[in-house]
C-alpha cells in the first residue's frame, strides 16, 4: 500500500511532488522518493521515513525539472529502507517505476530476467516492473517507428499478475509518463496545459478539480498536449471526466494541531451534508440518489448482505439493527476480507450492500464482484465520487463527508451511519412499515442531529481532562448493547488504533460469558447506557446495562458511562459521566461516538503518539 504521484506540465515538478507526497502520506510512510526528468535525463533522490526526510535529502541535493513521478511506500516486499524505496530503476537507470499494490508472480519474472543478464539490487517485487519495461523497450522494432514507453509498458503489463497502480517514466522516451491501472486506485487531474496522476484525489485538488478515475485495465499516457487513454491491447478507451466539489481547504489542518481532530469537527458538517436534499422533515419522505435498483427491487429483496471492513462494518453493524427494525429486512454484516472466500449464499434476490470511504478497498471490490458473480444487485455507501466500488455498483449513497486523511477514520463513520439511516427509512417506507408520522419524527430528529453534535463537540475539555486519568492505561473494556455495541467496538478500535492501547468491545450482556474474568481493580470499563426514554425495548437495554455496570463495579472496573442528559440512576455508581443530548436510540449511536473519538484522540496525545499516521498502517488498504 503506497501513495503515488506524477505531475507533467510547465511547473517546476519537485514541489508539485512533493506537495503532492504529504498530501498522500496517510497511505504509507516508510520511505519516500522521486525521479525527475530533466534534459533527458533521469534523476533519483530516496529516503527512509516520512517526506520531511526526503525534503532534507533534496535540500542538501537539490534537483529540477517539469515532468517527475514519486512515491510514499508502506512496505510490502522488502524491509523500509532508502534501497527498497521507490521509484525502481532498471539496469541503466533509463526507466523509473512508483507502484502501489503487489506482483504476485515476481519470484518467477526475477528469475528470468536474471537468466537474461538483468541485476538486481533490492527486495522488492516493484524493481521487476522496471527491468521487465527495460526488456521490451530495448527489443527492435517491428517497422522503422522505434517502440515507444508506452508500448512496452502494455507488453509488460499483459505478463504480471497481482495488483499494481503505475507511473513509469523513461530517459529513451523522455517527457512522458505512462500511468496504469489493475486493482488499487489510479486518478487523472486535467489541468491548464498539465497532468497529473495519483492515487486519491486530494493530491491534485490545488492543481486540478476535472479529473477522472482510470478501470482495470487501463493505460494512460501524459504528454504536455494531453492525455490518451488505451486498455492492455492497445485499442482506445474513454473515461467520464468529473468535476470534484471539494474545496482544497478542506485537507488542510485548518487550525487545528492534527488532521484527526479537524476531521472529528467536521462531523456536524458531515452528516449535514449527507441529509441535504434527501430528506423532507415536513413531508417525512426521503430522496435517493438516482440508481439502477427499482423500488420494485426493493420491495422484493428477501435479504441484504452487508460487505464492509475495519470502521465501515462497526457502521455496517449499526446499519443491521437499523434495517432490521425500521424495514424488516433480514441483514447480515460480513468482514470484507472474508466474504468472498466462504461462497456466499447470495441470488437475485439478495442485495449486497457495500460500505467504503474511498471505494477503492481491495476486498470489499473483491466482495462485490462475488456478489455480482452469483447474480446480486449491488448498493454502495461511499465518500469518494468515481471510486471503483461506486463505478460498479447498481446504485450509491455518496456520504458528503469531504475528504479523510487521518488513518483512524471518524467522519467517515457518522456519515457512514446517516447513509445506512437515510436507507433503512426509505426502505421501511417503500415496505409500507412506518407510518407517515413516524417518519416525520425520525427525519426531524435527524434534522436536529448536527447542532446536537457541536454541543457535544463543545465539552471537548472534558474529554481532555478525562483522558489524563487513563493515559498510562495498559487496557480498556468497551460495552454495549444493540446499536450501541458497534459504537463500543468503534470505540475500541480507536483506542488501539492511534492510542496503541489494548482495547476489547462486548455486548454488555456478553460480560458474564467471559469478559467479566479481566476485570482487574481499576481497569477503565467503558459504557454505553443511553437511553431513549420512548420505547419499552429501549428502558430494557438500558436496564440490563446497568445491571452490568453494577458487575463491572463490584470488581474493582473504573467506570465510565455514556448517558442521556437527565439520567440519575447511572451517575451514583458510575466514576466518569459523559452525558449526552436525548435522540433515538439509532441516532444516540453518532452522538456516542464522538466523546470516544476525542478520549482515544486525547490519550494518544498524552502518550506521544503520531495520531494522523498510527505506526503499521495505511488509510485505504488497496492491496489483499
């Protein structure tokens, strides 16, 4: 997994690159570089760590030019070091490579190259793409026309197999970069008389908003006149060009000390944007995007399959408890990463859903093509406009939250829980299960969603101090029960994700199966115990959790308890209290997730942690 960038045009490309290269470096850190062309000649500067270390190394030895291709690398194939920093070289140092993805069959290429005379000198799967392009570019030609970069880039590619986005560049064919597609994500940006190519969208936001996303099977060559696109055979191929609404201002830290904290902020903006002109709270009807499913489809679907990973299946969880009570549609949540390996039980009359950020997760495209396979239709939940998973599914709910970039995702899923909202009223309705006036009340309850957020945001300083008290934790227990148990695995997640503290959720009621033998004397139990106050299903949860707050408390556990402004039954026995404005029961989910985003943010502050890029991992995992 690894950020790539490519930039031709009339500007000076290093620190278009480089620029490019901190915007991307949420995709992978371990080491960075970049090739220019200059002259006709190519020039390499590497570095292990993160781009400031490679900003030192150029500083020191500068370089120029107006055409040039880089890289920020999460290792696969070799350790992170300045020698397996990419881009790759070929045995004369003419061709350059960025690659983001893996080649399954390097061993065996590497192998035959060497018999061929080729050498060597990293771990890498990446530096067999170079001497693979150096072999057919210094093949002879079949007529008097030498053979062009990008002719021997597509006579390459047709041999490896894996997944790989590509930039390439070559000194025998100078001013040119040939970018490729087959699997992970590979963006083109139209500029003013300059192209660029990446793998997401904010790299090239300052420079370009038209932009479109290659296919599988995509070659696309940049010149300073333009841009032409062909598949692996060589015959033409076009794309829709999409003009991105994002403000570049909006991947900017804007103020704020991380990425990750802004992002936490913009969450009363995210689910705004999300319900903007789909809901009717006066009406209580809701309004879909265009798509290919019918709402005859959707009546007759007998089932839905939730595919999703990591932070999109805790929303997916939530999305179960949701379709399940409001449409009466039997729902399963599958890991991603799982789904299309234990042959699923899916027909025509399944819809499979797939939730994703970027639209560009390696096994939820995986898993919507199984889907696909076995005759399903497909819905998409995405951030991204033109990602893979949206391209191919029947239909998307684009979740407005603007660009992401801190690796442990926050926005992404209250937006991610207002799509999965905004769908099951709409199905419900369709199905002929809520009344007008029901509807009315769980959209003007949305409608009051995000200034119940800033509210929350506001009494950040408490988070803040209670972080102080647990800082130096070695674990936590996380409890919840019905929506509110996805909310306390999300909360676990990201307390190990960007706290490196261990973290286990658990459905409250679990506690006494087994979980309830690591309370410890003072081990911080946190817990989700609001409570709707309407329904006689929601008092009973509620009920039960304090049950088990009263188990955990008994045994030495330091609580603290995430209530409904008003409760007093919790707040004698519990040692924290976190309250929160009263919604729904489904709505109380986005509420509770904010104060754990900012404990888990807080924490990680204290203990010196990089928050933005938490060690070991990458935004969007691209690669299987």
């Amino acid at each position: 997994m690894s950020g790539i960038i490519g930039y031709i045009g009339n500007k000076r490309v290093v620190p278009v690159l480089l620029e490019g290269l901190q915007r991307l470096q949420y995709r992978g850190y371990d080491s960075a570089g970049l090739a220019v062309m200059k002259d006709g000649s190519l020039t390499i500067r590497r570095a292990t760590g993160k781009i400031r270390n490679l900003e030192d190394v150029i500083r020191l030895n500068p370089l120029d030019g107006t055409c040039g291709i880089g890289e920020t690398r999460w290792a696969t194939h070799g350790a992170p070091t300045e020698e397996n920093a990419h881009p790759h070289r070929d045995c004369h140092g003419k061709v350059a490579v960025v690659h983001n993805g893996i080649i399954e069959n390097y061993m065996e290429l590497k192998q035959e190259l060497a018999e061929e005379g080729h050498v060597f000198t990293t771990e890498t799967d990446t530096e067999v793409i170079a001497h693979l392009i150096e072999k057919y570019l210094d093949r002879p030609s079949l007529g008097s026309a030498p053979v062009t970069l990008d002719d021997a880039v597509r006579t390459a590619v047709q041999r490896l197999t894996g997944s790989f986005a590509l930039a390439i560049m070559s000194a025998s064919d100078a001013n040119k970069i040939v970018a490729v597609r087959q699997g992970p994500p590979a963006v083109i940006g139209l500029g003013k008389n300059e192209y660029l190519v990446a793998s997401d969208v904010p790299a090239i936001l300052y420079h370009t908003r038209d932009l479109f996303f290659l296919a599988d099977g995509d070659i696309a060559v940049l010149t300073p006149n333009g841009v032409k696109l062909m598949d692996f055979q060589g015959e033409p191929v076009t794309r829709r060009v999409q003009h991105i609404s994002w403000d570049p201002i909006l991947a900017e830290k804007g103020g704020f000390k991380h990425f990750t904290l802004k992002e936490i902020y913009e969450q009363p903006r995210a689910v705004r944007d999300t319900a903007l002109g789909r809901v009717s709270p006066e009406t209580g009807q809701i309004f879909l995007d265009e798509m290919e499913i019918t709402e005859d489809e959707f009546r007759s679907f007998r089932e839905i399959k939730i595919v999703a990973a990591g932070t999109s299946r805790h929303a997916g969880l939530a999305g179960k408890i949701m379709l399940e009570r409001l449409a009466r549609v039997p729902t399963e949540v599958d890991y991603a990463s799982e789904f299309r390996y234990r042959d699923p039980l899916v027909d025509s009359r399944t819809l499979t859903m797939l939730i994703t950020q970027s639209g560009e997760t390696a096994d939820t495209i995986a898993g919507q093509r199984e889907a696909q396979a076995k005759g399903s239709k497909t819905l998409a939940i995405c951030n991204v406009l033109g990602g893979m998973v949206p391209r191919e599914a029947n239909g998307t709910i684009y979740t407005h939250a603007g660009p992401e970039i801190g690796v442990g995702s926050t926005k992404t899923f209250t937006a991610q829980l207002i799509g999965l909202y905004l769908f099951a009223v709409y199905l419900g309705q369709l199905r002929s299960l809520i009344p007008p006036a029901v509807s009315k009340e769980l959209l003007s309850e949305l409608t009051m969603l995000p200034r119940q957020l800033e509210y929350v945001l506001q009494k950040d300083e408490e988070y803040e101090e209670l972080a102080r008290h647990f800082d130096r934790a070695a674990d936590f227990l996380f409890l919840g029960r019905g929506v509110h148990f996805p909310v306390a695995l999300e909360g676990a997640l990201k307390m190990k994700k960007v706290s490196y503290i261990h973290a286990e959720a658990y459905p409250a009621g679990e506690l006494k199966h087994g979980p309830i033998a690591l309370i410890t004397e003072g081990l911080p139990v946190v817990v989700m115990a609001t409570c709707d106050g309407k329904s006689a299903d929601s008092r009973l949860r509620y009920e039960r959790t304090v049950s088990n707050i009263k188990e955990a408390k008994a045994r030495g556990a330091v609580i603290v308890a995430l209530v409904t402004e008003g409760d007093r039954e919790v707040q004698d026995m519990a040692d924290h209290l976190i309250t929160l404005p009263q919604t729904n029961e489904y709505l109380s989910a986005v509420l509770e997730v904010i104060p754990l985003q900012l404990l888990a943010y807080h924490i990680a502050v204290l203990r010196g942690c990089d928050v933005d890029q938490p060690r070991n991992l990458a935004k969007s995992v691209t690669v299987e």
